[in-house]
C-alpha cells in the first residue's frame, strides 16, 4: 500500500497538513485563542510539497500576525537573562533532560501518534502523551479540532486543547521551585530558582522550538533522498539525532503511518527506541512496521541503502 497517499486520507492527518506552511507562516495560525502554532505545524512540510495535500491547506498564506508571533519572541528574549542569572552545571543538565523529554512527547507522541497514529495506547496513555507534549509550549497540540473528528471524542484532550497554557505554566513554576529546593539543600551546585526558570525552561523551550524547525527547513536542504516522494525531504543523519529520528525525513514523506522513520538498523532513530521500549512495558502496542516491500522494492526508490 502506499504509505503516503493512505496517510493524506486519514482525519488526522489534517493535522500534519495543516503543519505544513512551514517556516514562511511559523507565526501565522488563525484565531486569536493561540499565540502560537502547534509544532505539527513544523514537524512535516512534506503536504505542502506534494500535490496531493494542495487542497486541504487552511489558507493561512504568508500572512505575519505579529500577536502570535509576540509570545515566541518573549521567549527567547527570556533566554538573555542567562546573562543575569548565571549558569551552573546542575541547570544545564536540567535544560537538557528537559529538552530531551519533550522532543521525544513531540516526534513520539504529537507526531507519531496523534498525527499518524503509528501505534495505539489507552486512554489514559493518550491524555499522559498530551500532557507531555503540551510541556513542549506549543499552545494547543490540536491546531484544529475540525479537522481531527476521531479526537473530539475525547472531552479530555479537547479541555488540554483549550487550556493548553497551564501545562507550560506548572513546568516553569516547576523549574523555578526545583531551583529554589536546590538552593536549599545544595547550595554548592550553585543554582538558584531564577537561574533554573531561565535554563530549564526558556532556554530549552527555545531549543526545543529551533529543533524541531529544522525538519521542515533544513530536512529539506540537506541530506540523501532515497525516494522520489515528490517533495525535497531529505534522510539526514545529524539533524535525525538532534531530533531524535524526525531527521529521516524523506524516509518519512515515503511511508509516513509507520513508527519508525529510521528505516534500518544504522538509521539512528531514538524515538523508535524509546516507543519501542513503551511497548515492551506494555504502556503502548500495534506498532506499525514499515512493509519490506515498500522499503525495499518500492518503484520510488532512488538508490540502494
Ligand atoms: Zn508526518
Ligand atoms: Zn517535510
């Protein structure tokens, strides 16, 4: 079957394609309610590339509103207070745990489940998944809920939809306190509630921002292409760790409804890893495979592995 034209069919799928105006419209979603795009909108522009997707677009055009535009850019002005505030070892590993968690609710969670569905979870696990991702500031993790009908069923998703705020906010209460407790009991770490706030929130929110912005740029500049998926995705090996997998991108564009996007054992692919050790534990199941024959024999591959 082919993995992308399945995929453009599904309801969730909106999602993805609603994503993809990409880098020239990364602040111009609709409404007034979110101040800032989902990251789905980033994380595939492999639909505004191909035809396919041409009719589903939100007609949003280039369009610049700058009061979406105005929170993304508080955060990172936010970042220069690591000026003020100082760094310590304690909250750089901090601002790395935290970017590293949230990168994987996006590529696992935002985008290989609530966008392609390429495993089930429970109920529960679902709304955990959210909760994560909603960490990753992004302001609504469902850009429309019309166009996502099979997750309107859940009055649970749609509440984290419409106060997606809060999560955000307990993360960088959260950052602060951790600082204020390390303060307290370790003061030799040298951090403080500020200096946490700053490291472990701001300035891993604005990488985990830039992170994902590389799929739909840089993933389609530089890089292999293994299959003619239309479109300029590109397989790049750097920007899929510092994605944690989404930077096989062309191999993504090629049979997107499968839960992996590293497509063979050197194809690093950590979010693969991970949902694959969720499995394990039983927290999520029916992963979908990608098809050796739609990997392999596919009329679109270019070239050999
Ligand atoms: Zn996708
Ligand atoms: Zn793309």
């Amino acid at each position: 079957m082919n993995g992308s034209r399945r995929c453009a069919t599904r309801a969730s799928e909106a999602m993805t394609d609603r994503c993809t105006h990409a880098a020239s419209s990364s602040g111009t979603p609709r409404g007034t309610a979110r101040l800032a795009p989902s990251l789905l909108r980033w994380i595939d522009s492999g639909a505004v590339t191909a035809p396919r997707h041409a009719a589903i677009g939100d007609g949003d055009g280039d369009r610049i509103d700058f009061a979406r535009i105005l929170p993304f850019v508080g955060m990172h002005l936010a970042c220069l207070f690591a000026f003020v505030v100082g760094v310590s070892p304690v909250a750089v590993l901090v601002a790395a745990i935290a970017y590293l968690v949230r990168m994987f609710a996006i590529t696992g969670f935002y985008h290989r489940y609530f966008s392609h569905r390429s495993f089930k979870t429970s109920r529960a696990g679902q709304f955990v998944f959210g909760v994560l991702g909603a960490a990753a500031v992004q302001r609504g993790f469902v850009p429309d809920l019309k166009r996502v009908r099979d997750l309107l069923q859940f009055p649970e998703l749609r509440w984290l939809d419409r106060f997606d705020i809060l999560v955000p906010l307990l993360l960088a209460v959260g950052m602060f306190g951790l600082g204020v407790l390390l303060q307290d009991v370790a003061p030799h770490l040298g951090t403080n509630g500020w200096q946490m706030l700053i490291w472990g929130f701001f300035i891993s929110t604005v990488a985990c921002y830039h992170g994902t912005y590389t799929i739909n740029s840089l993933s389609h500049v530089f890089g292999r292409q293994r299959y003619r998926t239309g479109d300029s995705s590109r397989n790049n090996w750097l920007l899929a760790l510092v994605t944690l997998g989404e930077g096989w991108h062309n191999n993504h564009h090629h049979y997107p409804s499968a839960v992996r996007q590293g497509f063979y054992w050197w194809e690093v692919d950590i979010t693969f890893y991970l949902l694959k050790l969720l499995s394990w534990l039983g927290i999520i199941w029916d992963l979908k495979p990608v098809p050796v024959a739609a990997r392999d024999r596919s009329p679109r591959r270019i070239h050999g592995p």
